[in-house]
C-alpha cells in the first residue's frame, strides 16, 4: 500500500511539475508578447508625438508669415495716412502762415502806400 502511495504521489508530483513548466512557459510568452506590444505601443506614440509637433511648427510658421505680412499692410496703410496728415497740417500751417501775414503786416504794408 506504501509503495503504492509512492506512485501515486510520484506521479501527481511529475504532473505538477509539468504544469509548472507549462504555466513558466506561458507567463513567459506573455511576459514576451506584452513587452513587443508595449514596445510598439511607445513607438507609434512618439511617431505620433513627432508628427505633432512637426504640424503644430507647420501651423506656428504659417501664422507668423500671415501676421507677418498682415502687419505690413497694416504699417503701409498707417504710414500712407500719417504722410497724408503730415501733407494736410503744411498745407493748413502754409495758409494759416498766408493769413496771419495778410491780417498783419500785408495789411499795414497796403495803408502806407496809400
């Protein structure tokens, strides 16, 4: 009977040692599998972060050269206006100039001679 507990025991010990075997083997494929798919997750994320980035300085370069060339406008058009100011105060200063000079002296100049 002993000899026979032996066997069975010996047995149920060579089948766990299997099934050990078996579930080291599997948790290591797992193991394997999981770190290529994290792996690979990683590197689509940094291609995808890569690509981004390489978007969002596509967008930043296109809005500067807008802003860019909108500002030239806008200084042209401030510049236009301000010679046009500039042309309109002379000619009032020169008028002005033109009356005060014919209220003043042009007017004494004309009664001498009279």
């Amino acid at each position: 009977m002993a000899a026979e507990r032996k066997a069975i025991l010996e047995g149920m010990d060579h089948e766990r040692l299997l099934a050990l075997e078996y579930l080291t083997d599997e948790r290591l494929a797992v193991l394997a599998a999981l770190r290529e798919e994290r792996t690979a997750a990683l590197t689509a994320l940094r291609e995808e972060r890569i690509a981004a980035l390489a978007e969002a300085d596509a967008i930043r370069l296109r809005a500067g050269a807008d802003v860019s060339a909108a500002m030239k406008d806008v200084v042209d058009y401030a510049l236009i206006r301000l010679a046009v100011l500039l042309l309109v105060a002379m000619l009032a200063a020169a008028v002005l100039a033109a009356i005060v000079y014919r209220l003043t002296l042009g007017r004494r100049a004309g009664s001498a001679a009279l």
